[in-house]
C-alpha cells in the first residue's frame, strides 16, 4: 500500500488554512502559500511517479478550496475595527446616527472624552467574516451630520461625545439593543426595532420629539428620570409582540400626557403617580395628566404586547 501523499498534503492545507484565517494573513501572503505549496506538491509527486487515489485528490482539493476561501477575505477568528471622529474634525452639532445589523447586538452610549466626538466599533467574536460586510458613509444636510453605519456580521458599539443634539435610528434582524443616555439632555429622537432581540434604553431628554422602541421577538425596557417634550403630542411608544414590556419614566412638568397600555393575553401592571385614571383593567389602562388639548408641549405615551405583560410606572420630576 503507497503512502498517501497528497491526503497529507491536503490535510497540512488545511491546517494551514485555519492558522491563516485565525491569525489574519494577508491575501497576498495567502495566495502565494496556495502558490507555493500546490506546486511543491505537484513537483513531489511528479518525481515519485506516485499516482494519488480519488479520496486523496478530493482531501487535497478541500484543502486547496479552504486556503483559496482565506485569501479572499474570510476569517474565523475574534476581530474588532474602530471608526472615530474628533470634534477638530467634526464641526457640527446636531448628529443623526442610522445603524443596521443584520446578525449582532447594538450597544450606543456617550463617553467623557473631550476631544472625542464619536467611535464606532465592529467586533466579531467568531464565525465567518467577509469583507465589505460593515460600513461607515456620512452626509450632511440642513446643518445635520449623518452617519449611517452597517453590519452583516458584527456586533457594533457606538460611542458619542457629551454635547450634541442627537437622534438615534437604529435596526436589527437579530441582536439586541441597548442605549445608556442617563443625563443626556439633548437626545432628540430615539428609535429602536430588533425583530429578535431585546430593546432596552436608559434616556433622560428635555427636548424629545420622538421615542419609539420595538420588538417581536423580545422584552422592551424603558428607564427614564427625566422626560421634557419639545412640542406637542410627541409620541413615546413601546410596542412588543411576544415579550414584555416595562417602562419608568418621569416627566417634566407642565407637560399634559395622555397614557394607554394595553395587552390581549398577558396582564397589566401600574405605579402612576399624579394621573386620572379612566381605564384600569387587567389587559387595559388609560390614564391622563393635564389638558392635552391646549398644552404647548405634551406626551402620547403608549405601552402594549399581544403577548406579554406590561408594567408602567409612571410620574412627574419633583419640582
């Protein structure tokens, strides 16, 4: 019986293969080792005028197959990629970020650096990464710097300099989100949907215009200590599908509200403090503070699951 050359061969390939892609090797390192070894294997059989078996020849070509997938781009190992901005750099004061994850978890929250003006963070824990698959592309309008970042694979981390207006718009397929902005009085608008994935935000805004959180497959949490809204009837809506729901929030006075919840199989529960309380059943609550009608600032709040439970708890800033 021969030895079995090239099985060898393809099996140091794929060795090989996993090392490079594990260690980050350069395509073109990569492509001269598929270079390189293939022909020393060729020429090595050549001169033994061994002649290789199907099964040999298939481990072989697996192995070639796996080497050539590395130097294209693909990884299996931890990686992480920064993007950041200083404010020399970034002369504005109102930033809109739009994130998109397809497969990764969202994290957003601001950092006391002071030059820093914002850093966007890919990291990737393992599985299979290819190139092209995250993004950062920015425009400006209307004195707005937009920053739109994209993940396939990643999980990503933003974070942002204490100071600016913001807005938040941020999706995911599957992953959860999570925003810590207790103190940051300049959040405008925050809108948060994972289809599977919890949703969780710590806000504090005194000029919100808009705070929607979403979530199918997933719980939704809401802590605020304080609320001010910047016009009337500014919508703050937590809508889940099949997790629950909790929301604390204060609000700043003398903002009217008009607050619902409601859910069609799990339960409600409620600590609202300074409200009139029209509604209050076990799948449904309505409860109002103040003349919405003719209040120059005011809140629609809205808390509901079809299938979970919702807790509110709900009051004003003492003062």
């Amino acid at each position: 019986m021969s030895f079995p050359y090239l099985r060898v061969a393809g099996g140091a390939l794929l060795v090989v293969a996993g090392l490079a892609a594990y260690s980050g090797l350069s395509v073109g390192a990569s492509g001269a080792l598929i270079l390189v070894f293939g022909g020393a294997v060729v020429l090595m059989l050549a001169l033994l005028g061994h002649r290789p078996r199907a099964w040999d020849a298939a481990v072989f070509i697996v192995g070639l197959l796996a080497l050539s997938a590395v130097s294209t781009g693909y990884s299996f190992g931890p990686r992480s990629v920064t993007y950041s901005a200083t404010r020399t750099q970034l002369r504005y004061n109102t930033l809109s970020f739009t994130v998109v994850s397809s497969t990764g978890s969202v994290s957003l929250g601001f950092t006391n650096r002071p030059n820093l003006a914002y850093q966007v963070n890919f990291s990737t824990a393992g599985g299979i990464e290819t190139p092209g698959v995250n993004t950062v592309t920015n425009s400006t309008a209307g004195g707005v710097f937009n920053l739109k970042v994209s993940s396939t694979w990643s999980s990503v981390s933003v974070l942002v300099g204490r100071g600016f207006s913001l807005d938040f718009n941020v999706t995911t397929g599957t992953g959860s989100i999570d925003l810590e902005a207790p103190g940051a009085e300049a959040i405008r608008s925050v809108s948060l949907y994972s289809s599977i994935g919890s949703v969780n935000a710590v806000v504090d805004s005194s000029a919100l215009t808009a705070l929607i959180l979403r979530a199918d497959f997933g719980s939704i949490n809401l802590v605020s200590h304080h609320l001010g809204a910047a016009g009337a009837r500014v919508p703050v809506t937590l809508s889940g599908t099949t997790g629950s729901v909790h929301m604390s929030v204060e609000l700043a006075r003398p903002d009217a509200v008009s607050l619902t919840a409601s859910t069609a199989i799990g339960s409600i529960s409620q600590s609202l403090s300074g409200f009139n309380i029209s509604q209050n059943t076990r799948t449904d609550l309505a409860a109002t503070a103040g003349d919405l009608a003719s209040a120059e600032n005011s809140f629609v709040v809205t808390a509901s699951s079809s299938l979970g439970s919702v807790d509110v708890t709900a009051g004003f800033v003492p003062g």
